[in-house]
C-alpha cells in the first residue's frame, strides 16, 4: 500500500499557484536588476556582473544545504512547510528593500555597490531556500507521470502568468509608479499566494520516522549519477539562455530597436503569450509524443530563433522571433521538471532513501550556474564594446545588445542541445507514461 494513499490529497491547483507567487518576486529581481542598477542608477556594469559573479558561488552552496536541511526536518506541520511558512516573509522583505535604495546609498558608487551585493545575497539565498522546499514537494506529493502532468501544465502557467505581470508589465508598472511601489506591490500578492499554497499542501507523515539522508552520502551518490551531471549541465545552458533574454530585453529595446522601454512590454507579452499558448499545444503533443523529444524539440526552436532576432531593425520584425522562441520556451517548461522527476524517482529506486530536497536543490544548483554565464556575457560585452553604464553606453550600444540578447544565449541553447541527446531512459522506465499516453 503507497504511503500517501492515508494521506489528504493536495489540489494540483493549490500546490501549483504556488509558482506564481514564487515567480511574482524573482522575475522582477533578476530581470531588471541590471536596468536598474546600471542603466538608472549608474552602477557600472563590471560591478554588476561582479555581483552576478559572486552570487553564483553562493548559490552553488546554499542550494544543497537548504535541501539537505529540509530532507532531515521532522515536525508535525510536515518537512517543507515550515521552511515556506517562515522563509516567505523574509524574502519578501528583502526583495523590497533591493528596489527601496536609500538615497544616502545611491549617490555614492561605493555604497551603491556593496549595497547591491548584500542584498542581492540576500534575496538570492531566500529564493533558493523557498524553491528548494516547494520544488521537493512535486516529486512527493504527485507520483505518476498523469498526476505530475497536469500539476506541471498548472504551474508552469501559473509561472506565466506571473512572468507576464512581473517582466513584460512591469516596464509599464514601473514608468506609472517607480521600482519602489511596484516592489511592495508584487511582494504583498508573493507572500500571500505562497503562504497560500503551503498551507495547502498535505505532507505525507510516514516520513517522520524514515531514515534520514546523509549530505556526504548524497553527494557521493550523486557524483556517480551520469544522469544526474547531463540533466544538470543542460538545465544550466538553457537556464542562461533564457536568464539572459530576459535581462537584456530592455537593453536590445533601447539600444537597438531605438525604442522607449515601455515598448520593451510589448516585445515580451508576445513571448509569454506564446509561451503560454505553447504550454498548451505541448501537452498535448506530449500526450502522443517521448517527453525527451518535446524537451529537445523546445531547445532546438529557441536556438534557431535567436539567430533572425539578431538583425532584425524594428518591433515589428521583432515580434515574431521573439514569440518562436517562447513558443519553444513552452515545450521546455512542461518537460523540464518531469524529467527531473523521473531522476529522483531512479535514485530512490537504487538506493531506497527519501531526499527530493536534496534532489531538487542539487539539480537547481547546477542549474543555477547559469549565473557563471550570464555574468561573463556581461564582462565580455562590457570590455569588448565599451559599454559601463546608462551614462556612458559605449561607441556601439546597438551591437552590444545584440550580443548580450542573441549571441550569447543561441550558444547556450546549441550547448543544451546537443548534450540533450546523451540523456536517455530504457524501455522499462517509460512504460509507465507510454501506458497512460496511451
């Protein structure tokens, strides 16, 4: 008998609107910290990808620690609900505080700087520990590929939804009321929905008295996972890629398009809303089609598309290309985290112990090491072309975003691609899914 059959099933939809106020905060913070910091207060881009530089090392480290922590937390309220129910708040706080620079702060570059650090720190560390609880609770809560189907479809558009609100409207957000009310704003409806969905969410109580996982041991084991190593390395090249798009939109707006930012929400609406309506139209694919060839199709047609986007001279020549790659951004979305499922669940069937925490943050720290690369796009536009800051853009701004918004990211994307096709399942480990598809 499965030991969450005695267990209060959890709503697919209250576990996965969760997304959406777990994306709300983090979007906003990553993709307009740089048109923040550099491009309005006259922070250098050097010290911006130093920043960046910086915090990906601390995300290597946390990531796993926090998942370690959460596979040996034993309370009544479950394993990871605490961490949601306290670690929300905090992050929430931080996040506000990131876009409330005091004024004593801005106007000196120093303190400026140190100020971003710190509180990029901050509020990058928080997320991770919010994400490394709320991702172990899909493989857990949800067991069979139909069930972690519809869950994912859920909140991958909860995500969307929530992407929509937090990068293609926030330009339009921000230029009406400032980074300041648009922060509070988003945190407000961030920690309502996520307290929300923990709340929600039915943990399973057996695991109260099952063997806790060894952080050394994990480790170990995981080394020695090929699987493990080849989903990591593609998850983190497709992660750049689409961290990058979303940093350097702005850039490529101003800098190449000629246009005014507010023009920047049009360019990503047509992204998400492809990339929503992409969610749908694979999912069903998916229903008919192996998994691996939606998520390899996904990476093969967001590459191809940034090649076009990186001549082309108006929104309107824009607007197509940019909506093929989040048509693509949508096969990769509803495959991703099913693919990391079917991980965890191969590591727990060789080795009979429980640790999605763990699990999950190994898999977003590699993922996460995307930061590497985002940050040396940065540096490299930076030297290369000149460009430092909003005040000082260098002698070929245009050329510059173009980079940063389509060169770099059409690698990253050929690198997943590639490495996608040495990851594979044997016959007996899809039957399962083939069954249900069928």
């Amino acid at each position: 008998m499965d030991e969450r059959q005695a267990v209060r099933p959890t709503k697919p939809f209250r576990y996965g609107v969760g997304m959406f106020g777990t994306s709300i905060p983090v979007n906003m913070f990553k993709s307009f910290a740089a048109i923040y910091y550099v491009d309005q207060l006259g922070l250098s881009m050097k010290h911006y990808s130093f920043v960046l530089f910086i915090y990906t090392f601390l995300d290597v480290i946390d990531n796993p620690v926090y998942g370690f922590l959460s596979d040996r937390t034993r309370t009544r309220w479950g394993r990871r609900r605490p961490w949601l129910v306290i670690g929300t708040p905090l992050l929430v706080l931080s996040f506000i505080m990131f876009f409330n620079v005091p004024a004593i702060v801005s106007s000196d570059q120093g303190r400026l700087f140190i100020y971003m650090l710190l509180l990029y720190l901050m509020t990058g560390t928080l997320d991770s520990l919010i994400n490394a609880n709320y991702g172990a609770l899909f493989p857990e809560l949800f067991r069979s590929d139909k069930e972690r189907a519809k869950t994912n479809a859920i909140r991958q558009a909860c995500q969307l939804v929530a992407m929509v609100i937090s990068i293609a409207l926030t330009p339009m957000i921000t230029a009406a009321v400032g980074y300041r009310l648009t922060s509070l704003l988003y945190g407000i409806v961030a920690l309502a929905v996520i307290l929300y969905c923990a709340l929600g969410c039915h943990e399973s109580m057996d695991y109260a008295d099952a063997e806790k996982p060894d952080f050394l041991k994990s480790l170990v084991d995981l080394v020695r996972n090929g699987r493990f190593w080849l989903y990591g390395v593609v998850g983190a090249f497709y992660s750049a890629a689409t961290a990058l798009l979303l940093q350097a939109v702005s850039f490529y707006v101003k800098y190449s398009l000629k246009l005014a930012g507010g023009q920047t929400t049009v360019l990503l609406a047509s992204f998400f809303v492809v990339a929503l309506i992409g969610i749908a139209v694979w999912t069903a694919v998916s229903r008919k089609v192996d998994v691996m060839k939606v998520w390899r199709l996904g990476f093969l047609i967001m590459g191809a598309a940034f090649l076009p986007l990186a001549v082309t001279q108006n929104l309107r020549q824009a607007i197509p290309f940019v909506a093929l790659v989040g048509f693509g951004y949508g096969a990769c979305l509803i495959t991703m985290d099913c693919i990391g499922a079917k991980i965890i669940d191969d590591d727990y069937q060789k080795h009979h112990i429980r640790r999605e925490g763990i699990m999950t943050s190994l898999i977003g720290m590699l993922n996460r090491l995307n930061g590497l690369y985002s940050s040396l796009a940065f540096f490299v536009v930076s030297e290369r072309f000149g460009f430092i800051n909003g005040d000082n853009p260098g002698s070929a701004p245009d050329s510059a975003s173009r980079v940063l918004m389509c060169g770099f990211p059409f690698l990253a994307m050929a690198v997943a691609f590639v490495f996608s096709h040495f990851l594979r399942f044997t016959e007996a480990e899809n039957a399962v899914s083939d069954s249900e598809r069928r």
